[in-house]
C-alpha cells in the first residue's frame, strides 16, 4: 500500500511564519520578563525607601541580564538522592506553560469602531496574536493548573524534606484557588459570550463601561486578582516558598541554571497573568474612548493601551509585595474555600438569574432596567442570606470542635468552654 504525501500538501510559507511569529513573541516575553524584574526592584526600593539597582547600565536596566549571565556559569548542583531525569524536567515543566498562556493574548490592534483588531499584510489577515483558538479561555486554564507540576515535581524529585513541602503546599493551594478562579472567569464569559480571547476584546470596544469589569459588578474582579495572586505564589501568598519555615521551598535544590529557569517562570506568569487581567476585564488593547489617531496607525494605538493598562496590574503585584505580610496557612485555606469560592459561585448565580431575566423578557416593571434593577437586588438578597448562613454554620462548626483557634503568635492553643 502506498503511503500519500500530506507533507506536500503543507503550506510551507505558514509554518515558518508561525516559526517566526513564535520566536518573535517568546523574545518579546523574555525583554519583558527582564525588564519587570528591574521595574519589581526599582519600584519596591521606593516603596521602601532604599536605593535599588542604579550601577550596571542607565538606571540600574541591565543588572538583570548580568545576573542571569552569572547564573549561567555558576556549578550546577543534583542532589545524591534526587531523581535525575525528573529533576531536570520540572525547571521547564513550569516555563513552557506560562509562555503557552502568552500566546493567546491579543497584545495589539485596532478595536476602535467595531473593528476586529486585525490587520491584513501581503494579502493575509492577521491578528496580534500567537493563536487564537475558539476554546481559548479553556486553554488559558489548562495551562494554570499545569504549571502546578513544575513545583510538584520539582519538589518531590530533589528527595528533601523541606521541597517536598514546598510541593505539597503548591498542589493544595492551587487546587482552592483555582476553583474560585474558574467561577469568576465564567462571570466574564456569561457576559461576553465567547471563549475567544479576541472575542472578549471585541465584546468590551464599546468603553469603559462595556468593560467587563463594570459588567460584572466588579466582584468577580477582585475574587480573579485574589485568585491569580495565589496562582502566582506571589505575596501574600507565597507560601510555597515561605524562608522562614521551608527555606527556599521547591527549589531549595537547585542552583546554576535550572534556578534561573524557575526564577525566569515565575516572573513570566506575572506579566502573563496581568495581560490576562487587562484581557478579560479591561477590554485588552480596546481604548477606553474613540479618540483621534494623531498620525498613529490604529494598531499600535491599541498596543498603547494595552501597555498602559498592563504597567497598572504589574505595579499592583509589586505593591502587594512591597505592602502585604504573608498569611498563615489555615487563613490561606480558610479565604480560599469558605469566602471567595462561595461569593464566586453566588455572584455567578446572580448574573445568570439577571441575564435569564433579559433574555425571557419577564415584565416584572415597564422596562428592561427596572427588571436588571429588581432581580439584582433579589439576587443580593439571596446572596447576603446565603452567607450569613455559611458563616453561622463555620461557627457552629467550629464549636463543636472544641474552639481550636489559632492566636496571632501563630502557636496552636485550645479555648476551653
């Protein structure tokens, strides 16, 4: 039997603009990484009162790159009783995920009048975007929740005590975070109505108050920020890598490059996740009004925006550093499980019962808005009496338990009736 040549069916010219298109847009991610390290610095020294890198090139901009360069040629250390093959694996098992999320992320284009954001070179259409896959949403948390392995694997291969904590604390954490990150992410998604990245761009390009943070009612904002901090490990929540209890956490063991990869990980997922803030709740690269293009193609307007409104969330994460003391565990557990996933769940409800209400048409007043108006307060309602009954409940829970209650020393004590 003869095979047939589907290999000479390939439209070459598409494979190596999808090769360079990748390559450009892993090297934009690798500047930028960079740079947000000298920017996390630069800002927390302020905040702080001190004075940060300021010597190795014009302000202080190239000490990252002298420090990854020495991280290059430091030893590279594996532990005796370490699993080698996975040991290595887990360095990259964390970076290939946050540059996948990247790539569905619309970072320019002209969303001004209607328009798609696309622009059309050599006769073909293209958007400012690696891929945009229909189901992108669906990507983008699949990718979150993957990332996890990295630090799991990373710590359960070094064949310490201390990473393998750091692991555990990693799996446990994302898996309650990720529960009322998805909740709130389907709050944008029941307003936009799509799973298109690009699609929830064009759904907000009416302005701000098409935003879907206005939409929304602003909750499933704050639950997402909260969310996708925990997702990040960063502070309040960087437990995972907590020095006063677990030293280094998962990377205790690592030293040389594969460090520098991890290193590299986490602050790509910080400007990741802030482009994916900017994209499901400020409207991406859409402007905030129809404005004039002063001699500017519309395009790199919309990279204009989008940056400005991206410097907004990075500056929020570093604040947060600079700012918040890390919680404990039990408050960290108890945030996630018992206030945002059940307030997630419960302003969904009170979307889909307004959006339920406009598209049926139930006539409860004259008017479309009088209707929104009255099933939103219906809704809050439930909503207040539902969380007055969940927190009755912890408490009475926590009662007959004993009234274990953890003092502000952080030690264990027992309240005797």
């Amino acid at each position: 039997m003869t095979g047939q040549p589907y290999l000479l069916d390939v439209d070459w010219g598409d494979v190596l603009q999808a090769i360079i298109t990748a390559a450009i847009s892993f090297g934009v991610l690798l500047v930028s990484v960079m740079l947000m390290v000298w920017f996390e610095r630069k800002v927390v020294s302020r905040l702080q009162n001190r004075i940060g890198p300021n010597q190795a090139g014009p302000f202080g901009l190239l000490q990252t790159l002298f420090d990854g360069t020495k991280l290059f040629f430091k030893e590279d250390l594996i532990p005796e009783r370490a699993d080698r093959f996975v040991f290595k694996l887990a360095p990259y098992l964390s970076l290939v995920p946050a540059f996948l999320m990247f790539s569905i992320i619309p970072v320019a284009g002209d969303f001004s009048d209607g328009k798609d954001g696309s622009v059309t070179i050599g006769g073909e259409k293209m958007f400012f975007q690696l891929i945009d896959p229909p189901v992108g949403i669906l990507f983008f948390l699949a990718m979150s929740a993957l990332g996890v392995y990295g630090i799991m694997l990373a710590g359960w291969s070094s064949g310490s005590k201390y990473p393998l904590l750091g692991s555990v604390r990693a799996s446990a954490q994302v898996i309650s975070y990720e529960a009322a990150l998805g909740l709130a992410l389907a709050s944008v998604l029941l307003v936009t109505g799509t799973l298109s990245t690009n699609g929830i761009v064009q759904a907000q390009a009416g302005g701000i108050t098409s935003w879907a943070i206005v939409t929304t009612g602003f909750v499933p904002f704050v639950i997402f920020v909260i969310a996708g901090t925990a997702e990040l490990n960063r502070p309040p929540f960087d437990l995972v890598e907590a020095e006063q209890e677990i030293v280094g956490g998962f990377h205790t063991e690592y030293s040389s490059i594969r460090f520098a990869l991890f290193f590299l990980a986490e602050f790509m997922n910080v400007v990741t996740m802030s482009a994916i803030f900017v994209t499901l709740f400020l409207g991406g690269p859409a402007p905030l009004w129809n404005h004039p293009q002063f001699f500017i193609p519309g395009a790199l307007w919309g990279f204009i925006w989008f940056f400005a409104k991206l410097l907004i969330f990075l500056f929020m994460f570093v604040w947060f550093r600079a700012t918040l003391p890390r919680l404990r565990y039990d408050q960290l557990m108890d945030l996630g499980w018992k206030l945002l996933i059940p307030l997630a769940l419960g302003w969904l409800l009170v979307l889909t019962g307004i959006r339920v209400a406009q598209d049926n048409n139930v006539g409860i007043t004259d008017n479309a808005v009088g209707d929104t108006i009255i099933m939103l307060v219906i809704g809050l309602a439930i909503l207040a009496l539902g969380g007055a009954l969940l927190g009755a409940a912890i408490r009475n829970a926590k009662n007959e338990s004993g009234g274990v209650a953890l003092p502000s020393s952080g030690q264990m004590q027992v309240v005797e009736d």
